[in-house]
C-alpha cells in the first residue's frame, strides 16, 4: 500500500506531503520509531490480529496519523476497544466521519460515531481507496 500515490491520485497537492481531503489539509507525515514501536505494544495489549497490526503499521510509516487525527501511538485508538461486544479500534475523524477498524466483524467501516453507516471494507487501503475516491467525484478534494 502506497499512500502517498492514493492521496497524489485522488486528492490536489499543495506542497510536498500536503494534500486537501474534503476541504482539509491532510499531512503524510510519517510516525517515528517511538511511536510504531508503542503501537505494536497496543496492539500486542490488545490482542489485535497480527495482520491487521502489519496492515496499520505499514500504513502509520507513511503516515503518522489517519486525516491528522490521531497519532497512532496515541492510547484513544483503542478508546473504542472493550469487551467481548465493542472491540473497534477509532483510527480517527473527518467532520463527522468516523473510521474504525471493528475486531468483531474482521472489517474496516466509515460511518458516524463508530458505525459502518457509510461503508465496510476488508482493508485499510481499500477504506481509504473508497474515502479519498468519493471526495474526488464529488469534488471535495480541491
């Protein structure tokens, strides 16, 4: 997964590293040792597939955060993540779009508040493929 190239695709550039999505700035900055290492050990604590860990891994060293929002050391990913009912990990906010990865449905959702009102998909890149393609057509993202 290259997310640079899905942000160069679908959304317009204003300097390096810097893009506009849906009338934001987003920058793809990426996380620093510190932080993957501490989000490997969130991960660990929480006993997240070791897939899904590699996946958002692979996603935070290209970029630290999902639209700004959290770091993905940041202990409020896991905000979401409870008991055997509610296991979600809140990769973040746009307005009022949230995303999430929910353990217990093995799928990443767009939605409000945590729900998949807005969509479900199998991985991070394809979410982000769907978010970032959606704001072109509509064109949110200039």
């Amino acid at each position: 997964m290259k997310i640079q190239e899905l942000f160069e695709k679908y959304c317009s550039r204003t300097e390096e590293n810097e893009y506009i999505c849906r009338g934001h700035y987003v920058t793809l900055e990426p996380a620093s040792g510190e932080e993957l290492e501490q989000l490997r050990k969130n991960c660990r604590e929480h006993h997240v597939e070791q897939r899904i860990a590699d996946e958002l891994e692979e996603y935070y060293r290209q970029a630290g955060s999902l639209f700004n929002y959290f770091r993905c050391d940041d202990p409020l990913l896991f905000d979401w993540w409870q008991d055997d009912e509610q296991r979600s990990i809140w990769l973040g906010c746009l307005d009022d779009d949230s995303f999430i990865y929910d353990d217990i449905r093995h799928k990443y959702a767009v939605g409000f508040a945590g729900s998949s009102d807005l969509g479900e998909y199998d991985s991070l890149e394809e979410m982000l493929e769907a978010y970032l393609k959606e704001g072109q057509e509509n064109g949110w993202n200039e």
